[in-house]
C-alpha cells in the first residue's frame, strides 16, 4: 500500500539498532525509572500491578516520544524531550518473606524464586509492560520494544552474583566511613525448632494497634515497622506451639543518626528540584513530617540470621561473631536497582554514578516512601560515592476491590494471570487501572466501572472517532486520504474555518505534556479521551457524511484528513497507556511509529493508502459484572463452574485483532456501530470523572464535613446522570 507520510521535523521515532544498548549521553537529560520491586513469594494483584509498576512503564514509554516544534519556523528543531530513558525492575528475592513461603510449599527459596519470578515476568509481559529480560548466566540478547528512540527495559532479580557484590561493596564502604557498630541484640528465639526466628518467623499482636496477625518487621494494620521481640504474645510460624523467648544475638547496625543531618539536606534540595508530590515524609510546604525523622533517626539494623540471603563480608576479627549471618533484606533491596542495571549492562555506572546527567524517576506505593526517600538515600550518602539519587517520587494509594481489601489468602481479588482469564483484553485492564489511579486518595475496583469504561468511553468515544473516520476513507475514497489543499507541517491556528478545532486541540496536547511532565498519569489519560472527544465533536459539526461529498468535496477532504492526521497524533498520545492500541491504529493506517507533537500538524498527506479498518473495542455485556464478582469475590461456595460461566473470546475482544472462533452464545460480544451524540460523548466522560470524584472521597476517613461534601458530589453525580439518560434518549 503507497504511503506518503511526512517524515522531516522529527515526526517519526527513531528505532535503536539491534543489540544498541542505551547509555546516557553527556550533557543531555537521560532518565532512569524503577519501579519497587516486588516480593519473589507471590503472585501481584491488580493493586501492585498499577501501585508501581504500570505507572512507570507509561512514564517510561512516555519519555521519549516528544518532539519540538519551532513555532517561529514551523519546523521541528531538537528537543530536550527526546530522552535517552532506561527502565528497571525486578523481583526483590531475599530475606524472610521468601524463606517463609518455600517452607509452606515444601521446596527450597532458590526453587521458590525460579518458580515466582517466571509467572511475574508473565504476568507484566501480558499487561504489556515492556521489559527485555536478562539473566546473568547467558549471554546478553536485546529484545527490542517497538519503536522507541534509546529505549530498552530489564526485569531482573536480586540473587544473582552481581547483586551479592555489589551488597557487599556498600556495606564495606559504610564499614570505612565509620558508620557501622556492633550491637548485641536481643532475638527471639524458638526452643522447638531450635534456632534465632527471623523476624517474618514470628507473629503476634502489634504493640501499638493491637492488631493480631502483626509480622516480626512490620504491621499489616498500620504499616509500622517492628522489631520482632515487641510483638505481645509471640508465636513461631514453624510451630504454633513451640515456646518462643529471646536470646542474644551479635548484629551489625548503620549508624543512620550519624547521616541524618546530611539525609535531611538532600531531602529538602531533592523535593525542590525534583517537585516530589506530598507524600508521608514531606509536605507540600517542604517540613519533614515523618515521625521517624522527627524524632531523630537511631542505628538500623543491617544483618540477620538467615541462611537465604547476600552472605555478610566478615574479616577474620569478626569470623565468630558475624560469621554465617546475612544483610537484612531491607538493606540489600533496593541495591536490586543498581545491581540489576549491572546485568543488564556492564556500564551500569554511567548510570547509577551520574547525576549531573541523569535524573532518577522512582514510582512505588506509599507503603515504601520512607525507604526510598530516607533509608536508601542514607545508604548511598554513608557509601560516599557519587550516587544518582532519586530525582522525582511519584507515589499512590491504595486500590482496593470491591469495597474491600485484594486478599490472596482468602482468593479475594484478582491476581496475576487471572486478569487474562477474564477475556478481558490488556489494552482495556490497562485504561481501567490508569483511570482510577489512586493518586491522592484510596480507589475503589469495580467490575461495574471497569465495564462502563470500556462500553462508554473506549468504545462509545475513543474508538468511535478513530473507526468513524477510517472507515469513511475507506467507503468515499477507496482507502485513499484525499487531496485537503492543506500545506504539510503545522496547521495554522488562524485557519478560517477550523481555528477553534484547531486552537482546542493545540491547547489539549499542552495539557497532556504538561500532565505527562510531572507525572499526573491520571490526568494524562483523561486529556487524551478530551482531544479524542474532540475529534468526535468536529466530524459532527463539520456534518461528515456523503452530502457534504456532493455539496462541497473539498471542505469534505479537508475535514477528513484533518481528522486523520489527529487520529495519527492520538496514536502516539496513547502509547503510553496502550500501546497494543497504539499498534492497532496505526496498523490500520498504514503509518509507522510517531511522536507526540507539540501542535496539530498535516503528516498524513494526500495519497496516502490506510490499512483496513476494525473496531479498536468491543462491547463487554453488563451482566459480566457480576459473572465476575462472583467469581473473584473469594467465596468458594459461590464460585461459577466452568460449564456454567462463559467468559468473551480474548482473541475475539483483542484490539485490532481477528476474531479465531466464534464469540461464545452465553456471552455475546456485540459491537455497537451507531454513533452517540458529541452531547453524549461529552456528558459520559463527565459521569465518569464524577463517578472517580465520589470513590476517591468514600475511600478516605469519614468525618462530618466530609460526609456533606460526599452528599453534595453524590447529588452532582445523578444530575449528569440524568443528563446523560435524556441525552441518549433523544
């Protein structure tokens, strides 16, 4: 098919050659993104999934797709945008969470890591997280990530040999700096097994919320961390009815009181600087309120007795006291970063030991700001090397299921693989999670909502403009873009009949950097749904149909390759958060990998053949929702047989995808082909804006006031409700 793309100016990504590594480059912004590693003993839920580790894959994709134009010659000059970004994560595979959990399933911690590492790497693989994946033990082979400019991604793991070394370096060079001390430390101790219990050996009753399941290191009912012998009424997890006491034991702590002055300074400078959200360790006035911090930082513990873990590097002074014990895993985790960086490149250094060049992006929960933001910057200023430390934190809250907490334990949620049983395709599962991001309060999983955001936005806005437009290309101009008399490059925001079109839409793409840029993900993909609404509202007001063929072609060309050429640009806007449906719009354009541009431009030009049109969406039935909470809703006894319960075809509901069997009789999956009203458009996204305003609001604690400020969002609610019924009535 002939193409006739406009290629100068930057307008197409660039792809890295095979095997090219990216490495920064001096005296340009090169990124470095992780995300928190997850724990090598289960499989993550949804709540992971968008906590961290699909909030960096959309930055990281973000990245490098921008381009900038010069607005004084409309012509694209280099930009600072067009980063050099690397993206790492792995699993996080020591310490006692990983031993407890291989003990409950009979096998050892190795076979436990081998087993938990393959199904997540699995389970992000088909969320479309775009990691190439490493190990140290073969031979480096790149798998290259679409059409990224310098982008390459690892998923790795911490027990392997560089991370050992690594470990061990820090911990020698906090040993020269005078920051480590010898405690004798007071451990409890099972008299049945017999041996010191690592601290996730041990549960009992929180000291200070009174919460009974409370582990050794940390409490599950109000996230504080432990020390094992504080915990009331300790039991081993070996054997309930061993006895449990405590003994002495020889432990080597970092002196983190010594660095607090200078952990202080580097916080305070590094949220200016990196516009760090308010998170738990400081405000948005720039005070550190972490109560730790607070009240003086006091010497942490760095080893423990374990067998599964980085071995501690002893001298022969130390052989009997330190000898056999290994570093506290939450010492040795977040070296994961560095450490699987080395694996994946030799010159790990150019990025880790750089600052001037490299700004580091970390995205987690807010469970794990202390120890990214206290507690391994401490680390690394006590190493006295210079370290890239974090740039920008971006954090969220919690997601929630259902008006409850994900609980693997009670088959409560939905769980890695699981998301894929649904039918429901990744593309989908990723605009779901990223639209109810809990970026400033709690959220709230629905089976309802996520159905709604598929049938009403996705389907009903997003992939209604993009289908609407092809296929009128198709059906008038045999699949041909039509001669528009426009010039190619920019459009001109003084155009005489589409200069508010055009103006709106210049003004979105600002908003949607400008979100990207400080990492409002939320925001950015609602910014994307407003320009594609946009595009629904003009080929409605343009009237798009084949009078205007008759009454006046070349208004209709002009009207139907501008839209085209914002379908181009919604392609690369939504990349980030969906790249199969990125893939799929620009498959059937017949268009290689763009970037983001800075205004609405002619690039699809007269001439051009598009590829062949298919719906992006399919409809998912509303009576799916509680298919689906029953069956993940964690009680057995109610749990759909197989025969019984049919969920939609995958292959069927794959954006862009062929169809390989017939969509089952008990779930169709029917496509709605008639257009909604830009009225209705408008008022969905409003619903569902709305709708994310309320659950934000219910998931925070109740008080008086906010009791009446939920009354007055609710009442607003059925109002654009109402408006929407009458709307789509008409």
């Amino acid at each position: 098919m002939a193409r006739n793309i406009r290629t100068e100016g930057g307008v197409l990504r660039k792809i890295p050659r095979a095997g090219e590594a990216p490495l920064p480059k001096e005296g340009e912004k090169n990124i470095l993104i992780t995300s928190a590693l997850p724990y090598c003993n289960n499989v993550p839920h949804l709540g992971n999934i968008i906590g961290s580790i699909l909030s960096a894959d959309v930055f990281s994709r973000y990245s490098p797709l921008l381009f900038i134009v010069d607005k004084s010659t409309a012509h694209a000059r280099p930009g600072t945008r067009n980063r050099r970004t690397l993206f790492v994560c792995g699993t996080d595979e020591y310490g006692t969470a990983t031993e407890t959990q291989a003990l409950k399933e009979g096998i050892s911690p190795r076979d436990l890591c081998d087993k938990y590492h393959v199904l997540h790497r699995a389970t992000y693989e088909w969320f479309d997280i775009a990691y190439v994946v490493i190990y140290i033990s073969v031979p480096v082979q790149l798998r290259l990530i679409g059409a990224h400019d310098f982008r390459c991604d690892h998923f790795g793991r911490t027990s392997t040999p560089l991370h050992t070394e690594i470990s061990q370096s820090i911990y020698k060079n906090l040993g020269k700096n005078g920051l480590l001390e010898k405690q004798e430390k007071e451990q409890t101790y099972c008299e049945g097994c017999p041996k010191f219990l690592a601290d996730r050996f041990v549960e009992g009753t929180c000291p200070h919320c009174g919460y009974e399941d409370a582990r050794g290191d940390q409490c599950d009912g109000c996230s504080r961390t432990l020390d094992a012998i504080e915990l009331i009424n300790p039991r081993c997890l070996v054997d309930k009815t061993h006895k449990v006491t405590t003994r002495t034991s020889s432990h080597m702590y970092l002196k983190l009181n010594d660095i607090q002055p200078r952990t202080e300074e580097w916080i305070k400078h590094s949220w200016k600087v990196g516009k760090w959200s308010p998170n738990a360790v400081i405000n948005a006035d720039g005070e550190i309120i972490d109560a730790r911090v607070k009240k003086g930082l006091t010497p942490t513990p760095l080893t423990r007795d374990l067998k599964w873990g980085v071995p501690v590097p002893v001298d022969d002074e130390d052989k009997d006291n330190m000898g056999g014990k290994v570093l506290y895993v939450w010492f040795d985790a977040p070296i994961g970063y560095p450490s699987i960086t080395a694996n994946y490149t030799l010159e790990w250094k150019q990025w880790w030991f750089n600052p001037k060049d490299v700004e580091l992006y970390q995205f987690m929960g807010k469970d794990n700001v202390y120890f990214h933001t206290v507690y391994w910057p401490s680390v690394q200023i006590g190493d006295g090397r210079d370290w890239t430390k974090l740039h920008h934190l971006s954090t969220t809250e919690y997601l929630n299921y259902e008006g409850g907490k994900f609980s693997k334990s009670r088959n409560r949620g939905v769980f890695g693989p699981q998301a894929k049983d649904t039918g429901i395709p990744a593309s989908v599962w990723r605009y779901y999670l990223l639209s109810t991001r809990p970026e400033t309060a709690d959220a709230m999983f629905s089976w309802t909502d996520c159905i709604a955001a598929n049938n009403n936005v996705l389907l009903n806005n997003f992939g209604n403009f993009v289908n609407r437009a092809l296929k009128f290309v198709t059906s008038q101009y045999n699949s041909v873009i039509p001669d528009s008399g426009d010039a190619p490059g920019p459009y001109s925001s003084n155009d005489p009949l589409d200069a508010e079109f055009i103006t709106s839409v210049n003004a979105l793409l600002k908003e949607y950097t400008d979100a990207m840029d400080a990492v409002k993900i939320r925001l950015g993909l609602q910014t994307v749904m407003h320009i594609s609404m946009r595009g629904n509202n003009y080929l409605q007001s343009a009237g798009l149909n084949k009078a205007l063929i008759a009454s006046n072609p070349q208004r209709c060309a002009q009207v139907i390759s501008r839209a085209i050429n914002l379908i181009y640009t919604l392609s690369a806007l939504i990349h980030p958060f969906m790249p199969a449906t990125s893939d799929a719009i620009l498959a059937q354009l017949n268009a290689p990998a763009r970037t983001v541009p800075e205004v609405l431009s002619n690039d699809v030009l007269a001439g051009h053949t598009i590829g062949t049109p298919e719906h992006l969406f399919k409809k998912i039935e509303e009576n799916m929702a509680e298919v689906w909470r029953i069956k993940f809703g964690g009680d057995e006894s109610k749990q759909p047989q197989p025969s019984a319960v049919a969920t939609p075809d995958p292959l069927k509901a794959q954006p862009g995808g062929k169809s390989k069997k017939k969509a089952t009789k008990e779930v169709p999956v029917p496509v709605s082909d008639k257009p909604k009203s830009p009225e209705a458009l408008e008022l969905e996204a409003k619903v569902a804006e709305q709708g994310q305003v309320v659950r934000e609001l219910k998931a925070k604690p109740k008080t008086p006031e906010s009791e009446a400020q939920i009354k007055d969002e609710v009442e607003k609610l059925k109002l654009l409700k109402a408006k929407l019924q009458t709307a789509l009535s008409a």
